[in-house]
C-alpha cells in the first residue's frame, strides 16, 4: 500500500476554486488556507493565471501569501507550487505565453507575490503552441539554475513532452500535473511514467473539477460504495487517488470540503475502502487500475 498506510499521506490543496467565478471572499478563502496549514498541509496548489477575467494576475498567489503570513508557521516545509505561461483575458478567454522571456518574467512577478526566496515547484502550465517545447524547457532549467525556484516540473504534458523534460531538465524535473480522475484517465500512461521514474504525479480536476465537484455524489456505485463504509464519495475518491501513487490536490471552496478531505486520511478503514474503490472506479472509468510501485514522496509529508 502506498503512502497513507504509511502514516504519511500525502495531500495538497488547490486554489483555483478560490480565486474563479463562485469564490469565497478574499478574507475567507484566507482563513480556508490558513486552516489547511494549521491541519499539517504542507502542500499548496496555484497559478499566476488563477483570478477572475479583468482583474490583474495573482490572485490566488496573493491569497497564498497572505496565509503563509497569517499562518505564521515556518513557510521553508510549505511546498508551493506555481504555474506560468498561461494568461486569463479579459473576456474570460485563456491563452497560452511561455516564451522563454514571458515565463522568466512571470516566474520574476510569481516570486514576488508569493513573498518567497525561491519558489519550490514552478510548473510550466500548458505547452505553448507558438513556442517550441524545448525553448520553454530551456527556460525552466535557466530558472532553477538562476535560483528563482527550487524545482520545476510541467502541466498537462504527454509522454513525449515528458521525455523532453527528463533530456532537457534532468533532475531539476520532479513532478507532472495532469488532470486525473475515474471520469478521465486519459493520463494513465503518464501517471504510470511517473510511478516509474519517481516524478510526483499530481492529478488535476480529481473530483470532477472546480465548476463540477459535486460529481462524486451523483455516481451511485460510489455513493453506495461510501455509504457501505460510513464516508462520502468524495472521501473515497481521494483514497483511491493517494492508492494509485498521486499527490492529490482538492480544490476547496468551504471549510467542509478541506475538513472532509483531511478526515478521510484518519479513517479507520481507509485501506479497504480504497480496495474497493479500485473496481467501483474501474467500471466508472471503464478502464484498469496501474498497478505499480508509488513514488517515494518529494513532498513534506502532511
Ligand atoms: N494544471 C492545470 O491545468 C490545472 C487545471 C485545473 C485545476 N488545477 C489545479 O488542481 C486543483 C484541483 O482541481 P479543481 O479545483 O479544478 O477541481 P476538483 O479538485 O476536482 O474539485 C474541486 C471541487 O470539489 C469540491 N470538494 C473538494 N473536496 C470535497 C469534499 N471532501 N467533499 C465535497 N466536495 C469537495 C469542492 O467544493 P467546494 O468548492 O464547495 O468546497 C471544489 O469546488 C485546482 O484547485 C488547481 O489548483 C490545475
């Protein structure tokens, strides 16, 4: 068994639900991340391009700060993670801009934000289609090797994308965020590349994603599933992504969300539910579960 049987599991939150359309106030989705710090998460999900159309770029970054501070905590064990090469526009249009220049100036006003020396792990967004893969490769490695971040990793890559990576950045790249979840497991082979080369694979859009993540609730094998072990669907979702070697990183938008999600990891049946959860899932995704070895934990523990 993979991580949570360990003791340790691994979980992130994502902040995308807190800074798109429906989000909590700025001072409440404060107080949400400020609460998963004080839970003991270690791991925190954002993008420069994660804001409403019209309003300037960093607003979930601004929201990280300001937990990190109220916090108080030491923010050296908080792996951050950031994205560039992405831009919202006004009109709710999103665009791709990782030139080498357009992502070492977007890594320069991240850092700034975030208030951090160097940012842990700075992914590369999506892949530019007027930009060479390998040009925008270059410019992570220039990133780390300037020490504007600790890491870096890509976003919705293939496997091709991936072998770049592994020539270009070597071991600068340690992790891959794809979306992932039994409605869409078209990242298999990517996940499974992952387990194999000891990448951390961090799945996006894991409940069914931001704008639908009450999709859990209407499958019934999983709400009966749930129901059968005295948690919710969503509870054994997230024990069947930490069983198949990810990193999730729920979005939340309430209190209820991230303290469901951090009570699933204390469940005392939390191992058989995700033995079950496999085949339920399965049948969902019409697909078979990986069976491979976890990577070891890049991450602080949670
Ligand atoms: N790399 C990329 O291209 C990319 C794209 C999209 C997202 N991401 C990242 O991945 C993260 C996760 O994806 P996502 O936020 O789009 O979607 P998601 O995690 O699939 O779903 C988020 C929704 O699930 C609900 N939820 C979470 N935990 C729950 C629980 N225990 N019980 C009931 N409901 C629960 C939340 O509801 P409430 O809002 O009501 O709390 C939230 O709105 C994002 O936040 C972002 O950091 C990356």
């Amino acid at each position: 068994m993979p991580s949570h049987t360990a003791g340790t599991p691994r979980l992130g939150v994502g902040t995308f639900p807190v800074s798109g359309l429906g989000r909590p106030s700025a001072e409440q989705a404060t107080a949400l991340l400020t609460r998963a710090l004080d839970a003991g998460i270690r791991l925190i999900d954002t993008a420069d391009s994660y804001h409403l159309p019209g309003e300037s770029e960093g607003y979930a970054e601004r929201l990280v700060l300001a937990a990190l501070e109220r916090w108080g905590g030491d923010v050296t064990e908080v792996a951050v993670i950031t994205k560039g090469g992405r831009r919202l526009l006004p009109d709710g249009t999103r665009v791709s801009a990782a030139s080498p220049l357009d992502l070492e100036q977007a890594c320069r006003r991240s850092l700034d934000r975030l208030g951090l020396d160097a940012i842990p792990l700075y992914l590369l967004h999506r892949p530019d289609p007027a930009v060479p893969y390998a040009e925008s490769l270059r410019a992570l490695a220039t990133l780390c090797d300037t020490g504007l971040v600790e890491r870096v990793g890509i976003s919705n890559a293939d496997l091709d994308q991936i072998a770049l990576a592994h020539d270009i950045l070597g071991e600068r790249f340690t992790a891959v965020q794809n979306e992932y979840s039994p409605w869409n497991r078209a990242a298999e082979p990517e996940l499974r590349h992952c387990l194999e080369h000891d990448l951390e694979f961090l799945p996006w859009g894991g409940f069914g994603g931001a704008e639908s993540g009450s999709r859990p609730d209407t499958e019934p094998a999983l709400r009966e599933l749930a129901e059968r072990h005295g948690c919710t669907p969503h509870q054994v979702l997230l024990l069947w992504l930490l069983e198949q070697g990810t990193c999730p990183i729920p979005g939340v938008r309430r209190p209820e969300s991230l303290d469901s999600c951090l009570a699933a990891l204390a469940l005392p049946n939390r191992q058989q539910i995700a033995i079950d959860a496999a085949s339920v899932i399965d049948r969902i995704s019409g697909v078979s579960t990986v069976s491979t070895t976890p990577a070891s934990p890049t991450f602080p523990a949670h």
